[in-house]
C-alpha cells in the first residue's frame, strides 16, 4: 500500500485539493499499449486489438477531470483480488456498441483460450493520450495498486497555489518519503499542453514571423511602385491642378491604380491561400483550415497596408506647383 500513502502524503498539503499517481503521463508522447480479449466480442481477422493502456492510483480521474460516465473509480479495495479495470467510452462503444460496459469482462492477450478474468468495473470519458493532436484513442485503465512490479510514477496534484509555491512543498513531501527518489519535470497541466504541441507552435510562430516579413516588403514594394509611377505622372498631375483638379481627384487618380494592383493580388493570393491550406490542414489543431475570421482579417490586414502605401505618394502629388509640374521632364 505504498503508493496509497505516497497519494495520502501529496494530498495533505496545504492547498492541495486532489493528489493521484499515474505511470503514463498524458500528453507526454508516452504510449503503453496492450492486446486484449473482449468478453463476447469475436475479432475480425486483422483488426487492432490493442487498446492504449495506463496504471493509475485511486483519483486519479476526479484529479485530471475526466468525467466517470458509468460504474466507479478504483479504490484502496481493489488492491488485491479480483483483477478490475476501467474503460474509456470509445473502448466501451467499439466492444459493446450501445451494451452496458461495466460488469463485462476483458483478458490480457489475445491468443485463442485467453482469459478474461478482468472485470470492467467503470466508464470514463474519451481523453487525448501522446498529443493534443492526436484524436482519443480506445483506452483501459488498470488500478496500478495490483500491480506486482514497480515503475516511475507521474504525480499530479490539484491546487488553486501558484507553481513557485507549489513545487518546493511538494519536492519536501517525496524528500520526507524517500531522500534517494529523484524528482524531475515538475510543470502544471498547462505547460504540459503546450509542450505536446511545441513542434506546431514552432511552425506557427515561424509562419507568423515570416508573414509579417512578407507583408513589410509587400507594403514597401507596393509603396515604391506608386512613388516611381507618381513621379512619372508629375506632369499630367500638375496639368490637371492647373485645369482646377481637385485634391481629392488627384488622390483617388492614383488610388485607383492602387485599388486594381492590390484587388488584383488579394485576388491571386486568396486563390493560392485556399488552395495551400488544404494542404495544411493535418497540421493544424483548434482551427479550420479555411476559417473564415482569420481569411477576412487578413485580407482587412493587406488591404489596408496598400491603401496606406498608397495614400502617402497619392497626397504628396496634391503638393505638386503646376508650374513646376509642367517644366517636368
């Protein structure tokens, strides 16, 4: 009953609400996996009987949150004999379809004349395993209290104290427990989120990074085009001034170059866009490939740039003495 009281140590902190101990931390790019024997459930030649597995301590779903949608969670009771287990919903509606789940029984392996001698004792909800990424897998846990080897273990705790609190208290209680045990990785849920997606915040920040570069140099460009064409119409414009050409008439003049060259290229850019994210799309989480928001602020983004790139050559030309304007050569 070691690991009972490691949990009972944790859970006596001050400002800790829930403690439990896991041997395969979610979102960790850990995986354990195991064939099975479904009690009742004959298996089609080929099809993957290996569920994703994991060792947990009594709590340990009230402490990450996942939901217990049928049955009961593992107590101290279930130490010894008989074997139990607990079940995802994805396993249950895979073997079970819309059957009850908990008082089934599985065996490990899945050789012909396996026994199924463990007894499905619970129902929890789908949960991520490796990744954020990754969709649920079918998973089955197994109360590592009957366990008859030794392991790692992963803590988790639940408190409303800040990680610089935190982790000095909880760092005492393992040296209380065992000064030799080593303690390490010690981060909060959060972080372990963002850790498991740290490849596709790379990317994001790199795609980020690079698309304000280009549209920099777009806006430069855009504005260099327009200052060299301004420049090559001084002697139209200064005409027009003289003829009484309003300020506003020589602005929209050259705006109106501006609004075909930049219509032209958000055009030939929301084309490839589209195109170019449904190649994308595996590599995104949370978002749609083609979400609509983020097409149309981009777009308010790159028009607006023009306009400004624009604006600034198209006033300057307002300032032109028509004298002047006409000597223009």
């Amino acid at each position: 009953m070691l690991g009972s009281v490691n949990v009972e140590l944790l859970a006596a902190v001050p400002s800790v609400h829930l403690a439990a101990l896991c041997v395969v931390p979610p979102l960790s790019f850990d995986e354990w996996d195991s064939s099975v024997t479904v009690e009742g459930y004959a298996s089609k030649p080929g099809e993957d009987m290996n569920p994703w597995v994991n060792h947990v301590s009594p709590g340990f779903f009230a402490t990450l949150k996942i939901p217990m949608i049928a049955g009961r969670d593992f107590t101290e009771r279930d130490a010894g004999t008989p074997k139990v287990a607990i079940v995802n919903q994805k396993f249950a509606r895979h073997y079970f379809g819309d059957g009850p789940a908990v008082g089934r029984h599985i065996g490990m392996g899945n050789d012909p004349g396996t026994k199924t001698d463990i007894e499905i004792i619970g129902v929890v909800g789908d949960t991520r395993y490796q990744t954020m990424k990754q969709e649920p897998p079918r998973q089955v846990f197994f109360p590592y209290l009957q366990n008859d080897w030794a392991n790692q273990m992963t803590a988790y705790v639940r408190t409303d104290v800040s990680p610089p609190q935190m982790f000095p208290a909880l760092r005492a209680v393992v040296r209380r427990l065992d000064s030799n045990l080593p303690v390490y990785l010690m981060k909060t849920e959060e972080r372990q989120r963002n850790d498991s997606l740290a490849v596709e915040l790379l990317a994001a920040s790199l795609s980020g990074a690079f698309g304000v570069l280009a549209t920099v140099l777009a806006g430069i460009g855009l504005y260099g085009v327009m200052a060299f064409v301004v420049s090559r119409r001084t002697r139209e414009i200064g005409i027009r001034i003289a003829m009484g050409a309003l300020t506003a008439d020589v602005v929209w003049l050259v705006m109106r170059e501006v609004a075909l060259l930049a219509g032209a290229g958000l055009v030939a850019g929301m084309a490839v866009a589209l195109a170019v994210t449904r190649l994308l799309g595996s590599q995104l989480f949370g978002i749609r490939p083609n979400d609509p928001a983020t097409i149309a602020i981009a777009t308010a983004g790159i028009a607006a740039i023009a306009v400004v790139s624009g604006y600034i050559p198209a006033r300057r030309a307002t300032r032109v003495d028509p004298v002047t304007a006409i000597r223009w050569e």
